[in-house]
C-alpha cells in the first residue's frame, strides 16, 4: 500500500531469514548473524526482530552485547535469564524486560522447561548514548493488556512500562480478542508484528490480513486501524522517530 509520500510494506512470515539449529527453530525479520540483505537491515530505529523458539533444556549459552537496548517479550513458556551483572529472572508472558548492555555485558537465555518449549521475541534498537553502565529492568503489564488497549512496554521517552536509552523509539503490546480493534497512531516509522493469532489492517486507501510472524513496515502512513481476525490475536508495535544510522 502507498499513497503519495507513504509507505505500508507487507512482509510475510515465510519470507524471514531462517536459523534452525537442534535446540532453536529462529524467524529473522531483518538481517541478522550470517544472513545479510543490504535492503533489509531494519526499519526505523528497531534493528532486529527475532521470534525464537527454544526447545526444552536448551537455550543461549552466555554471550557478550555492547551498546544495544535489548527488549524480551515472551509468548508461551518461560525464559530463564542471567548475566554478568548479577540479574536472575524468569520470564513468562506479559513479563517485559529490558537488558543495555552499555559498556558491555554477558548474558544466557535458557528455556526454564524441561519439559516444554519457550516461544519469545527478542528486539534490538540502538541508543541514543553509548557508554551507558549496562543495567537491567523488568515489569510485568498482564494487568494493563488486559482491556485490548495498545500498552506502551517500552520506551525511551519516559511513558513506558520499562526504559530504553533511545528517545526516539517505543514498543507497544496489544492482546486483541476477536472483532476488537486498536488504532496505531502516525508516527515516521511504525513496525506491525503478529505475534499471535491474525489481524487485519486499514489505513484510508486499503485493507489486508497479516497472520502469525507477518509485519507490516509504516512510514510516514498516518495512522493504522488493527482488527483482530477471527480469534484472539496480539501485536507488537515498535515507533521510531528516526531510522537507525547504518
């Protein structure tokens, strides 16, 4: 969809990048690790967008990041995280965390099972200061998505559940039960994800249905009515007022 000076790309979940390992069946919305497309290295400030499944027992061993304001959200199961820092928590659903890694921080992401998967999306934006201290938060918002609103989870603006260094950006959680709607307002770059169930979109010229792991990239596309689709659905929603430096 597109109108003068706007954009609405649709991007489907079969098209993503794809890392399946033994322990880890991974969707990559933009380019990540060995996969490379110039074309596709994110849109506005969110740099990455991973919808990762990790089977029982497994999970990411410790690991270094530097400089990246890393946000979890988890879908099904329970994700057990530790770092260098001295932070624990398990994470389940409607339970937001936030991870900067500052000046430099290790990490592992261990699915809390024995017995069952955990289904998480883990997103990256840059700051807007690097150097910070590395720090970490967590806050549980069940309660607010409860109504169908759209729930800020993040941001760097001060509005948010948990604070990302990037004032330009937010992250935004909707649980839709069927028929009920939620407006995503204009911003410059607006990210679209079914995490969960179907919607469909509207803006003034068109509509269409995004299924699970399906995105739609906005720029500068007013605002977007989102419908769920025939069950209970949920979306994640990044706005960013800038694109990322490359």
């Amino acid at each position: 969809m597109s109108t003068q000076g706007s954009t609405v790309s649709i991007h489907r979940a079969d098209e993503r990048f794809v890392t399946s390992i033994n322990w880890l069946d991974s969707k990559h919305s933009f380019s990540f690790g060995p996969h490379f497309d110039p074309s596709n290295v994110g849109h506005g400030l969110l740099i990455v967008s991973n919808d990762d499944k990790v089977a029982a027992g497994g999970g990411f061993q410790p690991h270094s990041h530097r400089d990246m304001e890393i946000v979890t959200w988890v879908l099904d199961g329970q994700l057990e995280h530790r770092d260098s820092e001295g932070n624990h928590g398990v994470l389940y659903p409607g339970l937001a965390q936030r991870m900067s890694a500052g000046t430099g921080i290790t990490h592992s992401e261990m699915n809390h099972s024995r017995t069952d998967a955990v289904h998480f999306v883990q997103m990256w934006v840059p700051p807007d200061t690097v150097g910070v201290p590395p720090s970490y938060e967590q806050r549980d918002v069940n309660d607010q998505l409860s109504g169908g609103n759209l729930v800020t989870v993040a941001s760097g603006s001060g509005d948010g559940a948990i604070k990302i260094h990037q004032a330009g950006a937010s992250m935004a959680v909707a649980r839709l039960k069927s028929g009920q709607t939620v407006d995503v307002p204009d911003s410059p770059y607006a990210h679209v994800f079914v995490a969960k169930g179907a919607v469909t979109i509207s803006t003034d010229s068109q509509t269409q249905r995004l299924d699970q792991g399906d995105a739609a990239r906005l720029t500068s596309a007013g605002a977007l009515e989102v419908t769920a689709d025939g069950a209970n659905a949920e979306i994640i929603v990044w706005q960013s007022e800038t694109e990322a430096r490359r």
